[in-house]
C-alpha cells in the first residue's frame, strides 16, 4: 500500500510539469493601494521582472494578489488600470492576479450593487491569507 502511494504521489508530480513551486524564482506581488501609479507600477514590476529572468535563460512564477482598497485594481467597474490588467495578461498569461474576496465583499455591501473582477483576475477567499501561503512556500515578496 506504501509503494502504491509514493507510485501516485511521484505519478502526480510528473503530470504537473510548469508549476508555480518548480519555478527557481517566486513573486508574490501585493497591491492594497487605490492609487493608479501603485496598481501600474506593480504591473511594470510584473513584466520587467518576467522579461529580465528569461533573458537570463530562467523561469519565473508571478502572483499579483489584490487586498484592501487595492482590490479595486482588479474590480471591473473600478479598476483605473484595466487596460494594463488586460495587456499584462496577454503579453504573460502565466502571471496569476488574486483578488481578494473579503475586499471585493466589503466595497460591494458599501456600493450597494454587485461587482465582477476582470476576467483575467481570480477570486480567492482572503489576500491576506493568500500572502500567508506564498510566504510559507518561500515565494519573495514584494510590495
């Protein structure tokens, strides 16, 4: 019964090659500011870094995760920055931008009507739990 396990667990580890947690570099990326120039300068993070790591024949995974005012980065009806939202994610589509749902819960109780992310943007249940398990897997952290 062991071996069967270990067989699965080395099985499943070969059917996910590309990863988040094989990627020598990690970036965590947090955004709790409304301020436009914070959202874009995350963005431009975001590419420079992707852009200098290749050059350097490397790989690297990139989470942009949204908390507090923040979230409005990613709110659709919101977002000052949704145009560079969208041009990151089809310039590199393997950067994950986390919104967070406590947030995005929060600004739509104080606005009385029902806001969506951008689609490119994923809802998790809490940024700051988010962070938490970046951090805990060692991913670098930048704000």
């Amino acid at each position: 019964m062991r071996a069967l396990i270990v067989i699965l667990g080395i099985l499943l580890a070969a059917a996910s090659p590309g990863r988040a947690q094989d990627a020598p570099h990690r970036l965590l990326i947090h955004v709790d500011s409304p301020d436009a120039d914070v959202m874009t300068e995350a963005l431009h993070n975001a590419a420079n870094v992707i852009d200098t790591i290749r050059k350097q024949r490397g790989t690297v995974a990139i989470e942009i995760v949204a908390n507090g005012p923040g979230t409005s980065m990613f709110i659709d009806a919101l977002s000052p920055v949704k145009p560079e939202v969208q041009r990151l994610h089809a310039a590199y589509p393997e950067v994950v931008m986390s919104a967070c749902g406590i947030s995005l819960a929060h600004t739509t109780a104080s606005m009385k009507k029902q806001l969506t992310v951008i689609p490119e943007v994923r809802v998790v249940p809490s940024g700051a739990v988010r962070i938490m398990e970046l951090e805990v897997q060692h991913w670098a952290y930048l704000k």
